[in-house]
C-alpha cells in the first residue's frame, strides 16, 4: 500500500487525479489536503466520499504546522502538488496570491518532504517522490511552428506561469542541491468534467446553456494544445512510477486548436445534438488579455519513448464526452456559478 499525499484534489485535475487513482488501484491511500479556495469543490468528490483508502483534510499548503502534522501522522510516500492558483486572468489582477500558494506552498511542501523522508546527507528513504505539477506555460509562446521540448528555456510571461516557473525552479534545487527525490510534469490544457467555468471550456457551454454571449478574446486566433483530463492522470501514474528522478516530463496530445475553432465546436455540437438555438451569433470578440501568449505546443516523445505514455483519448471523443457531462451535470454548474462567480466574470467581462 502506497500513500498519497494529493495537495489541491478538490479542483479540477486532482479531483479528476484522486479518483483516477481509487478507481484504478486497490493498493492506494490517498490524502487529499486542499484549502478550498473558490475553485476547490468536494462534490467533484461525491463519488469516493466514504471510500475506505482516502482521507480529506481541510489545510492550506503554506501551513507548515498542518502539512508537518500530516507527514507526522502518516508515512507518505509520494507528494503530488496540484494546488495552485489556476488561473492566469485572476493573476495580472492579484499576483501576489500566486506568489504567495505557487512558491511558497510549493516550498513548504518540499521543506516537510525534505525533513520527514530524510535518512542522512544527501540520504532519502527509499521510494519516496515529490512530484510537481506544472504547465507548459513556464516556456512562454511560441510563434506559427516549434513545439515546446524539456530543454526549451523557461519564459513565462503571466504571473501565473512566472509563479509556476519559480515553484518549478525550487523543485529543480531541491533535487540539485539536496537530492531530493522528484519529478516535474508540464502539461497542456486539459480538458474534461468538473472544469471551473471560468476557463474557457466549460464557460462556453455555461454560456451557451444560459444562450448569454460568448467572449472571445482578441481575434479568436491563439492555439492551445488540448488534453483530456484522464490522460494527463496516467501520465502522472507513469511518471510517479517509473519517472527517472529528477527529471522533467512534457505531457501533451498533439491537438492544436484555435480558441475560435473551439468555440464553434462546441456550439456545433449544443446546435446539432441539444438545442438549434444555440448558433454563432452568441460569439462575441472582446478586448485581449493583457501579455496573451499567442501558441503553446507540447513535444511529449520523451515521455512516450521512455514510459510508453500516449493519450487514449481523441480529442472529437473527447469534446463529446465533456459536452455531455455537462449537460448531465447542469446543477454542479449552476452551484458553482452562483455567488462569487457571478461577480468575477461582470468584473472580467463588462467590456472594461
Ligand atoms: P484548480 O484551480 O481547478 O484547482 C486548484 C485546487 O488547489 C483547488 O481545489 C484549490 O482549492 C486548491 N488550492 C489553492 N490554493 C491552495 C492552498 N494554498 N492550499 C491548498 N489548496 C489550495 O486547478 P487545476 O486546473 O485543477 O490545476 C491543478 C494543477 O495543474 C495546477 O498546479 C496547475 O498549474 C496545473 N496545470 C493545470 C492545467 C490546466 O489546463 N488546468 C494544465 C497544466 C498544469
């Protein structure tokens, strides 16, 4: 039985994460500490609630008294940081929560990792892994062609990245200096259930549902690469098994899309299968975000030629699938679009 210490499963990927693992492995623990913030939600939990291999524990990350009481309590053997501050338009606007929950809870995680798992100099028990989740937006953007490799030098260019490029650069020092075992994996967009409407996704099926308009930023035209949820979870198993310590790991399908083509898929989709009034006439073009990196693109061959990773999921299964679970899950929208949310996205979107 190995133990999981999850930071941020309430959100969008760890939740996807934490039951990946359950339902997958009968010889998993998992501890999920999240501090449920505005995007951590346990009904994206309610399917394992009560299961007997996982545990809940309210905690902030940066709390070094809680997270050293978990590590006290438990034998954890392996560390998966999602927590996170996730979004890069919160970012330009309040930048120092970011620095505050991206570096320094990352830092706190690798001080109790490095203190509990610690044997000697330079010594670690065995099998033991802190294991960073990270983005393909530390590398910054790219022009028309390239793909972002393991050696791509670090440019982020958004508070949020610059936050995740400093936590991923003390992971890099933990190893480097005191050889902490660790991996780091950066991903593309994911994609898939319980998606916080804000990002871009689940807010034009929110939108649409609602036939409210559907801001598009600048000309519709930046790519991103889109990877379904559940294949960015295995490649988190492969890697926390199989991972060579303290390297760096790119995941990403190789499904490039413009935000625009995005959009009028979706709305296709709603259009044909659940309501023709739905059309591109609720597409509206509004005012770009601030530094919007025009192209991410992920080479993931190292990870596929040294763990054999390779997503299962095509991306037109993929778009259905999501689709659908929204439309089957309109009550887990409407709660989580209620309160707060609404103020945010008038702030966001009221053509300031
Ligand atoms: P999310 O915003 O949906 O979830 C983040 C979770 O972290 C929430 O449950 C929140 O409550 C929790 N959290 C925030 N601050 C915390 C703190 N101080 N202590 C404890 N918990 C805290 O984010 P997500 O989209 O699921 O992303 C998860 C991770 O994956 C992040 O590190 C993100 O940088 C990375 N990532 C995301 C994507 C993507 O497309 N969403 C792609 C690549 C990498």
């Amino acid at each position: 039985m190995k133990t999981y210490l999850v930071t941020g499963g309430a959100g969008f990927i760890g939740s996807n994460f934490v039951q990946y693992m359950l339902n997958k492995y009968n010889d998993v623990k998992i501890i999920n500490v999240d501090a449920l913030t505005y995007a951590g939600n346990l009904e994206n939990l309610k399917s394992i609630e009560g299961h007997k291999n996982y545990l809940f524990i309210q905690a902030d990350i940066c709390d070094a008294a809680a997270i050293g009481g978990i590590f006290e309590d438990n034998e954890i053997d392996y560390v998966v940081n999602f927590a996170a501050e996730s979004h890069v338009d919160r970012s330009i606007e309040h930048p120092e929560v970011f620095v505050q929950t991206n570096v320094l809870g990352t830092l706190n995680l690798l001080n109790m990792a490095k203190k509990y798992w610690s044997i000697g100099d330079d010594e670690f028990k065995e099998g033991k892994k802190y294991l960073q989740v990270s983005t393909d937006e530390v590398y910054g953007s790219l022009g028309e062609t390239g793909y972002f490799t393991e050696v791509t030098p670090l440019d982020p260019r958004s508070p949020y990245s610059a936050s995740k490029a400093s936590a991923d650069m003390l992971v890099k020092a933990y190893s480097d200096t005191y050889k902490l075992p660790v991996n780091i994996t950066r991903c593309s967009n994911n994609y898939g259930p319980f998606h916080f409407p804000e990002k871009l996704i689940p807010l034009i099926i929110n939108n649409c549902l609602k036939h409210e308009k559907v801001p598009v930023y600048g000309d519709g035209l930046n790519v991103r690469d889109w990877l379904y949820v559940e294949d960015h979870c295995k490649a988190i198993d492969m890697v926390l098994r199989n991972g060579r310590l303290g390297e760096v790991y790119n995941v990403g399908g190789h499904n490039e899309r413009t935000n625009i083509d995005i959009v009028k898929t979706v709305i296709s989709y709603l259009n044909k299968n659940h309501d023709q009034s739905i059309n591109e006439e609720l597409i509206a073009y509004v005012k770009d975000r601030k530094g919007h990196d025009r192209r991410y693109a992920i080479d993931p061959t190292k990870i596929t030629n040294e763990l054999g990773w390779v997503p299962d999921t095509k991306f037109e299964d993929g778009i259905v699938k999501t689709i659908e679970w929204y439309l089957s899950n309109q009550g887990w929208m409407e709660r989580v679009t209620s309160g707060d949310y609404k103020d945010y996205y008038s702030k966001m979107y009221s053509g300031k």
